[in-house]
C-alpha cells in the first residue's frame, strides 16, 4: 500500500482499502500482495500459533456506472471476494 492509500474496517470482518489510480489489474496485484503477506505470517494468541486466510475483491470506480457510490464500490468488491473463495 502507498501512504496516500486508505485502510479502513467497516463491519465485523470486513476491511477496504481505497487507492486512487489503480486500475483493476493494478487493483488485483494489490490484493494478491496483502493475501499473501497474511497467509505468509504466522499469528500468536495465548501460547497457540496460528495462520488465517483473507478473500479479497476488487472494484474500479469507473466500472459502477453511479459515480462511485461508495456502498456500491463496497458491495462489488466483496462480490468480488466470495468469487475467490
């Protein structure tokens, strides 16, 4: 992610990250860099190592069509994600 970029959580486990400029290829790379830098890392809870998974999708404001309403942008993007399950 670049410093401009926007990394938010909007509900239980949901997060979105907002970077201005990226096409959805340049979108995709993004998320395949973040899947794997979580599945590469090892987590810690009370003693018990553990390693988790993330879905992600990908949602170009040029292709909502409603001039990137961000629930839209939101809801194409975890489209987007259950694909990748």
């Amino acid at each position: 992610m670049r410093g401009e970029d926007l990394f938010a959580r909007v509900s239980g486990c949901k997060f979105v990250v907002l970077a201005r400029g990226l096409s959805l290829r340049r979108g995709s790379k993004l998320t395949e860099r973040i899947r794997k830098l979580v599945a590469d890392r090892a987590f810690e809870e009370n003693g018990v190592s553990f390693q988790v998974s993330v879905s992600c999708g990908v949602a170009e404001l040029a292709e909502t069509g409603r001039n990137g309403a961000g629930a839209h942008l939101v809801a194409l993007a975890a489209a987007g994600a259950k694909e990748a399950i």
